[in-house]
C-alpha cells in the first residue's frame, strides 16, 4: 500500500475496529493476518486503525513467551523452528511464528516462503506462520514485528518465535523485542576467536549448534570453543549463564532439552524481576525506534525538503557541497529556516 500524499488522517472507523478486535480475540486467522497487514501498511489510515485495534486488545497481550532465533543463511533456522513448533503444539501449546525475510535492495521484493519450509508446521491447526518482508529494515527484522507480537499474544498465542533475516552480526534488534535470544550456529563455521566478537554473540542467551548428526565430533569441538569464548564475556542477564547446546533440527536430537533450556532461561530472568525490567527496556526502545522511523517519513515527505533535494544531492555527487553540510541543509528546510 501507498501513503496518499495530502490526505489528512481521518479517525478510524469504531465498528471496524471492534469488529477487528473480535475476530482477533477470537483467534480468526484472518482477522488475525488482517491486523498485522495494516500495522504493516505504510497508509496512514491502515496504521491509524491498527494502533486503534491494538490499543483495545492491548490487556490481552503480555503473557507469550517471546523467543527470537537469528543465524547466519543455511544454518537451519526454519528447520530448527518447525521441530520445536511440532514438539510444543504436541504438547498443548499455541505457537506464533513470526518470520522476516529479506528484501531484494534492487526489487523491494521479497520471497516469504518460509511457510513452504516449515510445511508440516503451517498446517497445524495450533500454530500460525506469519511471513513479513524486512522492506529495508535493519537489525534483522521487520519494521512492525513488534506490533505482530502483540496481535498474536492477543489472538492466545502462547509462544511466539521470531526468525530473523539471518545476515550476520548487525542482527541485534531481535534481542530488544524478545525474552529469550538463541543464536544457532555451524560446526566449522568459525573459531574460538570468531566466537568472542562482539555484537550478536554476547546478547545471546542460548547458543545451539545444529546439524550435530553429519559430525558429533566436530560440533563437540565447536561447542566446548564457544563455551570458552563465553568464559571472557559478560553474561546477558545476571543470573544467567548462557549454555551451549547441540541439535539435529532434521531428526529432532537435543530439541526437547532445547526447549528445557529456553524455559530455565525465561524462569530465571522471571525470578530476579529481569524479565520485567527487560520488557520495559525494550517498550521504551521499540518507541524511540518508532519515533525515529516516523521523523525519517516526516523529513522526506516535507514539501520544502522534496524541492531541495535534487539540487543538493546533485552538488554533494558533484564534490562541491559536503556531506555534513548538505544535511544541515536540508535539516534547516524541514524545519523552515
């Protein structure tokens, strides 16, 4: 959808709004999947209504555990995924999957066929995939993934996991949105000294190494580095010393004691109140990423900034216009100077 310049935001209509609200409560597929296509929409009056529907159903929302999982491309994110969404709704769960995919920086497009790779999941009456496209977002996820928890929260989604992109050590965002951050990883895909880079590595909460079946020996070896590399770094919560643990995505080894592990991580963080002081932290910081995203739009869409544009990037191409004075410049017309 397309923001319609010029057209002033009109209050949302209220029987739409219940009406969405119901249907999401109910747990409607579609009502749900309607919900978070408007939150994701860039028309103002789609996101209007969104945040209108949200602020109803905000008391519902709260109670999931919130599971983010990021690796790099090929580790087994969505396999890993599905076997444990298999294992949880076996087990009497509501399992919410949230998975971003890449956005083609050519076409703007994306594939979103994670529910193709996660089949057997998708089909689940218990579980619901929802695919969104990163549309140019950083830190690994989708501009409005923050919203889709709180919908599927909403709809009695119990667990909600999020899959990332999977680019590498800039996927970070994913760890201000959730309770628990697992990144996976390859045996021989890096060393000990790999391992103690910062960024991804030390907000992690579990590390998993999949596919141990094609080489237990090597991804013990790989294990036991990253445990010592996690000996030099701070640990992500207090109280919480994050494990190394070894799965078979593929035949399911190691994804019950898996799920042990994400709950012993979840109830400790619960037990020192570091659950609670860390989902406030991320409330806090999902607003001012949203403030941020909106000044960015306001800047672009102003009139004044539209028709200084093209002159100014011409000179900054050109060398005759600095970068640092172009954007004073076109700071000081948004701002009507």
């Amino acid at each position: 959808a397309r923001r319609s310049a010029g057209v002033r935001e009109s209050p949302p209509d209220p029987q739409e709004c219940a009406r969405l609200a119901v249907g999401v409560r109910a747990g409607d597929r579609r009502t749900l999947a309607k919900a978070i296509t408007l939150a994701e929409s860039t028309r103002e009056d789609h996101q209007a209504l969104a945040r209108a529907v949200m602020a109803d159903l905000l008391p519902e929302t709260g109670h999931a555990l919130r599971m983010g999982i990021t690796g790099a491309p090929g580790v087994g994110k969505s396999t890993l995924i599905e076997a444990l969404g298999l294992h949880l709704v076996a087990a009497g769960h509501r399992v919410a999957v949230l998975a971003v995919d890449p956005s083609s920086a050519v076409s703007g497009g994306s594939v979103l066929g994670d529910k193709t790779r996660m089949e057997g999941l998708a089909r689940h009456p218990q579980a619901f995939i929802r695919p969104s496209p990163s549309s140019g977002a950083l830190g690994g996820v989708a501009a409005h993934t923050r919203e889709a928890i709180l919908f599927v929260e909403a709809a009695g989604y119990d667990v909600v996991i999020v899959e990332t992109v999977g680019v590498g050590q800039s996927e970070t965002d994913v760890a201000n949105l959730t309770d628990v951050f697992v990144l996976m990883q390859l045996p021989n895909a890096g060393d000990d000294l790999q391992a103690i880079k910062r960024g991804i590595v030390e907000l992690a909460d579990v590390f998993v190494y999949n596919k141990r079946d094609l080489d237990p020996a090597a991804a013990d070896r790989a294990m036991a580095q990253m445990a010592g590399a996690l000996s030099l770094l701070r640990p992500p919560a207090a109280g919480w010393k994050p494990p190394v643990l070894g799965v078979s995505a593929l035949t399911g080894e190691g994804v019950p004691a898996f799920w042990r592990e994400v709950l012993r991580c979840r109830d400790t963080l619960a037990a020192s109140s570091e659950l609670a002081a860390k989902r406030r932290r991320q409330a806090l910081a999902w607003t001012w990423h949203l403030i941020d995203g909106g000044l960015r739009e306001r800047f672009h869409a102003d009139r004044a900034v539209r028709a200084a544009l093209p002159l100014v990037l011409e000179q900054v191409g050109a060398g005759t216009l600095t970068p640092t004075a172009a954007a004073a410049r076109l700071l000081d017309e948004s701002r009507g100077r």
